[in-house]
C-alpha cells in the first residue's frame, strides 16, 4: 500500500505546485505616444489565447478543411474584439456584455417570431442589465419582477390569443440572455478567463465527441434535441475544463461544473429553441459558426452559474 501510495501523493504535491505557479506575466510597450506597462494575470491570458491560437491555425491548414480554416479565422477575429473590452474594465465590459445581448436579442426574436413591442422590451433590457451590473449590482435582485413586466405589451394589447406564449417567450430571453449577459460583468476581472475556458472546453467537448465516437455509450445522445451532442462529448467537456482550468490555475468544482456541465446544457438549450424554430443557425453572419446566438449559447448558462458557484 505505501509503496502505491508514495506515487499518488507525488503528483498531487506536483499537481498543487502548477496550481499555485504565478501566473502574473509583464507586457511592455513603447511607441511614442503609445505606452502600456503591465503586470498581471491578463497578460498571462493574452500571451496564452495568442499561442494556443497559433498553433490551432497550423493545425487547421495542415488538415485543410475549409470548415475549420473559417472558424479559426472567425476566433482571430472575435478574440481581440471581444477580450480587449473585458481586459480594460468593468465599464467596457459592460459596454461589451449589453452590444452582444442586443444583437443576441434580435437573433432570439426572429427564432421566437416575437413582435415588435416585445422585442423592445429585450433590447431595452440587454442595455438596462449590464449597465446595472456595473453601476448597481443590486438591481440584479428585482429578475423575478422584470420576468412577470415582461407581459406588459401582450395585457395592454389585450392580446388572448397569443398573449401567453408571446409573455413567456419574453420573460425568457430576458433571463437567459439579458440577465445572464450582465454576469460578464459581475463575474470581471475573471471575464475574460472565463470566456476563454467556454470556448477552449466546447473545443474539447467536439474533440470528445468525435474521439470516442468508436464507443457504443459514447456515441449515445445526450438529448433527441441534438444527435451531435452526446455522451463522449460531455465527457470531454468535463476532462477538457479540468485541464484548461487547471492551466489558468482557478480550477474549483463549482467552476468546474458550471464550465463544463453548463456549457454543454446552454447548447442544448439553443438546440431546442432552433428545433421549434426548424433553423439550422440562429444566424448567418459569423462565418462557420451562424449566428451570435450559436457562438455565445454555451456562455448564457455558463456565467450566472459560474458567478453563483465559483
């Protein structure tokens, strides 16, 4: 037994040593007018996100599957656009979080088929959110009550038919994707290593998925919803959080199942929306992703959980 033992707690003392390395890194820049002096852990992050992105683009053209060229180019692109604002501030984080909850919004209204009256309400909602988020957290407390004000349009348009339906869809997108969106900001300064987990772990879920798809219980369905979406996919999720967590050196099992369990049920989430709707992509602007919807789908559910369990 001790002889089993001694193995077993050296890599977990190894495994503590690499969780506890200090992951502050130095970026400094001097171009005239231009000057930045940093030290800390998001220049970790970015030095980290820029290599992995590096030898993804090696990896995709070698393969040269135009599929996967085009989302690697779509990353380059969203990595900067979206990790500078949470890298600056909470107030640019805000101002990030409320620009994709309007776009998601009018993604979600076209899948719904919402009219106009209650689309507003939305955009008016991903803006008022985040803003809240980041001038007063408390607001965020009144969710119950802005759920039920969602019906407001159908009960002044006294509309019996289709008031409820119209209402519940509603008060939905405002909390999977207002609500949920202000989290960016409340989950800051960890926005952006939070951002980065989602889309390294819905990497290793697709990897997962098409890894064990040789396995009979790995290539089962998680849900009807989504044949793509199965059991082999969630268990690289689950692996590939670990370790991506584990190199940013936050790795916790609340964070963990939030990153990894509530990534996979947020894509489900949208797989049922997107069914009912009978559309493939809740969009076609993104290239080789569709819509914001689909590129964001995991994060909606990922946020509130990771601020409430991490």
């Amino acid at each position: 037994m001790p002889s089993l033992l001694e193995p077993l707690t050296a890599i977990a003392e190894q495994y503590v040593w690499f969780l506890h390395l200090e992951r502050r890194m130095s970026l400094d820049i001097d171009l005239g007018p231009l000057q930045v002096h940093l030290y800390s852990r998001a220049v970790f992050l970015t030095y980290v996100t820029a290599a992995i992105l590096g030898l993804a683009g090696i990896a995709v053209l070698v393969s040269r599957k135009r599929e996967l060229i085009q989302k690697w180019r779509t990353w380059v692109l969203i990595a900067p656009a979206a990790g500078l604002p949470m890298l600056i501030g909470q107030g640019t984080t805000a101002a990030l979080a409320a620009a994709l909850a309007v776009v998601a919004v009018f993604e979600y209204a076209r899948l719904v088929k919402l009219r106009r009256a209650d689309t507003c309400v939305l955009v008016t909602l991903a803006a008022l959110y985040p803003l809240a988020a980041w001038l007063r957290p408390s607001l965020l407390h009144v969710a119950p009550i802005v759920v039920l004000l969602c019906a407001v349009p159908s009960v002044l348009g006294g509309d019996v038919e289709n008031g409820a339906t119209r209402a519940a869809f509603t008060a939905f997108g405002s909390v999977w994707i207002c609500w949920s969106l202000s989290h960016l900001v409340m989950v800051w300064p960890g926005a952006f290593l939070l951002c980065f987990a989602v889309a390294a772990t819905d990497v290793a879920a697709w990897c997962g998925g098409k890894g064990l798809r040789h396995m009979a219980w790995a290539r089962r369905p998680l849900s009807p919803l989504s044949p793509n979406k199965t059991v082999g996919g969630l268990v690289g999720a689950i692996i590939g959080a670990f370790l991506i967590l584990t190199l940013l050196g936050t790795v916790s099992i609340g964070l963990l199942f939030a990153v990894s369990i509530g990534g996979v049920f947020g894509d489900l989430l949208e797989s049922m929306l997107k069914r009912q709707a009978q559309v493939k992509d809740a969009g076609d602007w993104l290239p080789g992703f569709g819509g914001l919807l689909d590129r964001i789908d995991s994060l909606l559910l990922v946020l509130p959980l990771a601020y409430f369990l991490g």
